[in-house]
C-alpha cells in the first residue's frame, strides 16, 4: 500500500518548496522572516530536504543499544547509603552514582548490592592513590558467579577539579604522579572522565561545550594514551539543556568528534556518555514546572544516545536529597522507558534531515573553536590564561540579558509569576552561588542559574 502511494505522487525537490514557500509569503523576506539564528550561530531554515545532503548518512560511532536509569547517592552515613542504593535498585535504578567527599568503607557501602544488573558511578571530590586501589581491589575480586562482574566508572578528572574549584586535588605534579600510578596498575579500568556539565550550568552555548569538552579530553589523550599506547576507555558527563533538538544533536556531535580526536590517538573510537538536566534553567519559585523542563531534557539525553541518563530531582535547588523527590525524578525516566517507549529503537533520530544538519554543523562549529584552543596553547594553558573563563562568562551574560528582557522565559518566575507563592520557609540548601574566598590557582568556573538574581530580589520581600 505504501509503494502505491508514493509512486501515485511525484517528488517534490527543495527548489519547489522554497518557491512555494516565498509565494505564500507575499512579499516578505524569507530569510528575515523565517530563519532563526541560534546563540552558537547556526542558522535555523523552516525546512529541511534531502537535497541539502550530498552524502548518505553515517552512524554516529558509540551509539549505545539501550540506556540505564541512574540514582545519585550521597555517601555520609555508609549504612544508610547502602541502603538507599538497594531501595534505588529494587525499584528500577540500573545504574548509582555514589559521591563522596572522604574515604569509605566499601564492603559497607556494597552489602548485597546487585552487580549483576545496576552499573556503578563515582564522583569523588578528593584524590587518593590507596584509596582508589583499594576500590578497584575490592571490585575485581568480587566473585564472578553472576551474568557479569561489577561495572564501575570511576570518573577520576583531575582538570574538571581545577576547572570547578581553580585548584587541584593536591598540586599539578602530585596529581599526575598519582594518576600515572593507577593507571599504570589499573589499565584495563573505567578510570578516566570529562565533566562537561560544568560548562553548560555556568552558562557556555552548545558549540563551546562540545569544544571544551573536546579540548580537556584532549589533554587526557595526549598525556595518557601517547605514554601507554593502550586503549583509553573515556567518560563524558553532559548536562542538557531546554533547546529540544539541539541538545539531541550536541550528544550526536560529541561522539563524532570524539571519535574523529581518539582515531589521531589510535584509541578507542567510542566514548561512555552520562546526561542529566542543566541546572541553569531550574527555578526556585513555581517549582514543580522543573518536572517538565526536566523530563524534555531527559528525553533529549535519551534520544541523542545518552549511556546512561540521570535525572535531577525536582527539588534538588532548596531541599536536601529525599525519598519523595528521587522517588519522582526515578519515576520520570521509568515512565520514559516502560510507558513512553523510549527504550524501543536505539537510534531513533538517525536520518532525520534537522537533527542530522544539526549534528554536523554544531561539530564542525566546535571543531573549529577546538583547534583555536590547541593554536592558543590548549585548554589547560588558555583555562590558567581565563581566556576560557571569559568566552563562558560573555555567552552567560548575552543569555541573562535576554531572561532579563523577558525574551528568554522561564514560566513561574519571569512569566506567569504567582505572587503568592513563598519560599523562604522551605529552604534547607541555599540554591545560589556561594562565594568562598579562598585562594585559587586560577579563577574558577562558576555555575549560575538564570534566575537567582530574581529570586533573591522575591525572598526580600517576601512577608
């Protein structure tokens, strides 16, 4: 039946839709009147036709078949944390992420944890050689008596601390010498990862976080692949944003360039990519509509070819982490994947005539600003220079500017207030920059929301 249809009408190319299109416009501009230049510059047309591709499309190398639910937990109690994690994964966790600030006891932590079926993070704000040993230990000699053995990614970044908190973990030599080590005991391991939710949450545009993401992955190959000529098993982790498409393409274009960089390197090709929502869209007031920005931008993660996807609790600005709010952001990705059918088809955006104009030229963008960076010295050098810094903080301001307008809306809290609504009686964290004046190496890449300075201005006045 649907052969008879489409040979019952002809083809219809590019040129005629333009033409039809200008018709209808009766005189207007079609450029100023229907394309839409993005903040990274892209021009957005009305339509998209195979006739703008010279060549078939290529697969995005890395594309996972399916994606895991992730949980965040907090190790401060070693008991409780065990069992928020078994609580997480008997009601549909695939994957924790476990953060800490000290050392902990993993046998604890792990008390009848399933490794055979939830994958394990970690995201720890200290650097120690023992320490780390001591997990990877503890891992590989678990016994192999299930499906598999422990999945661990422990996502050491030690420019991703310089870059958050202008200081390393202990100093420059001292970091790398402890590094070196472990890698040269643990090579095998998932050791290495690159958090680029930094970027995106202090206010850098798609193309600058694609090329920094690129550019501090970079020193990592450089230094670690170039001495070990082993393969280099690469972490990403991505904070998306609200602009739908783009962000589905930014996925697409990392692994693309990333493969295009690791292939110099003679490593491997593929890269491991944990998303979840940016914070800098996030509001204090009207806080339940951070449900939907959320859950578009999980479906973005999961549409452009997230590993593993990680949501961020609704509540996360004001309220220390709860039950009830991990309960809902968990909910959300299980009704995504169970009800909503977004673990069906692993690639389904493949061949799609924006997405795919979209993805390529966010990469060609960001490769460009990459080799910029690699002229300037690279991303450690201009990070030491500000010159990193800077080009966030300009992209921050152009993008405050326009919330400030009232041209970016963020529903709540620039339209649509509820006057009503108050605040300050349920804060338990307090959800704006902190300013620490501590001495730093260099100036730190600081993480901003769109709305703090509004919401201040409303817990002022609030009766």
């Amino acid at each position: 039946m649907s052969d008879f249809l489409f040979e019952d009408f002809d083809e219809v190319s590019a040129k005629q839709w333009k033409q039809k299109i200008q018709y209808d416009l009766k005189g207007a501009d079609y450029n100023e009147t229907l394309v839409w230049q993005s903040p990274e510059g892209v021009h957005v047309k009305p339509f998209y036709h195979q006739d703008d591709f010279e060549e078939e499309f290529q697969p995005i190398p890395g594309q996972p078949k399916s994606w895991r639910i992730a949980q965040k937990i907090f190790i401060d109690n070693e008991k409780i944390a065990n069992n928020i994690a078994l609580d997480a994964a008997e009601r549909g966790a695939e994957a924790i992420i476990f953060s800490a600030a000290e050392e902990f006891d993993p046998k604890t932590v792990f008390k009848d944890f399933p490794f055979e079926t939830v994958s394990i993070y970690f995201n720890l704000t200290f650097l120690s050689e023992a320490f780390y040993n001591k997990l990877i230990k503890f891992f590989s000699d678990l016994p192999a008596n299930s499906e598999r053995k422990a999945i661990v990614y422990y996502n050491i970044d030690l420019i991703g601390n310089l870059a958050r908190t202008g200081n390393w973990f202990h100093n420059l030599k001292k970091d790398h010498e402890i590094l070196d080590s472990i890698f040269e005991k643990n090579l095998s391991q998932n050791l290495l990862s690159v958090d680029a939710t930094l970027y995106q949450n202090a206010g850098a545009n798609s193309v600058q976080q694609l090329a920094y993401a690129l550019a501090h992955a970079n020193e990592y190959l450089n230094h670690i692949a170039t001495e070990t000529k082993q393969p280099l098993s690469l972490t990403f982790k991505l904070a998306i944003g609200p602009n739908y498409f783009f962000e589905i393409a930014k996925i697409r274009a990392l692994r693309k360039l990333y493969a295009a960089l690791a292939k110099e390197y003679g490593t491997s090709e593929t890269c491991h990519i944990i998303s979840t929502p940016s914070k800098r869209n996030k509001t204090l007031y009207d806080y339940n509509v951070n449900l939907l920005r959320s859950t578009t931008e999980c479906m973005s993660a999961i549409l452009g070819g997230g590993d593993t996807v990680c949501n961020l609790p609704y509540d996360a600005l004001y309220h220390k982490s709860n039950e009830f709010g991990e309960r809902i952001a968990r909910n959300q990705l299980l009704i995504l994947k169970h009800e909503s059918y977004f673990d069906t088809v692993s690639n389904p955006v493949d061949g799609t005539y924006y997405i795919e104009s979209l993805t390529d030229e966010l990469a060609e963008k960001a490769l460009q600003l990459f080799k910029e960076i690699e002229k300037g010295g690279g991303f450690l050098q201009q990070l030491k220079d500000g010159t990193i810094q800077k080009k966030i903080k300009e992209s921050a301001e152009k993008e405050q500017q326009l919330f400030d307008s009232g041209e970016l809306k963020l529903l709540g809290t620039n339209y649509h207030p509820n006057k009503n609504d108050r605040m300050k009686g349920d804060l338990e964290l307090f959800p704006f920059v902190k300013h620490n004046p501590t001495k730093t190496l260099i100036a730190p890449i600081v993480e901003k929301r769109l709305s703090e300075n509004t919401e201040q201005e409303r817990l002022k006045t609030e009766s």
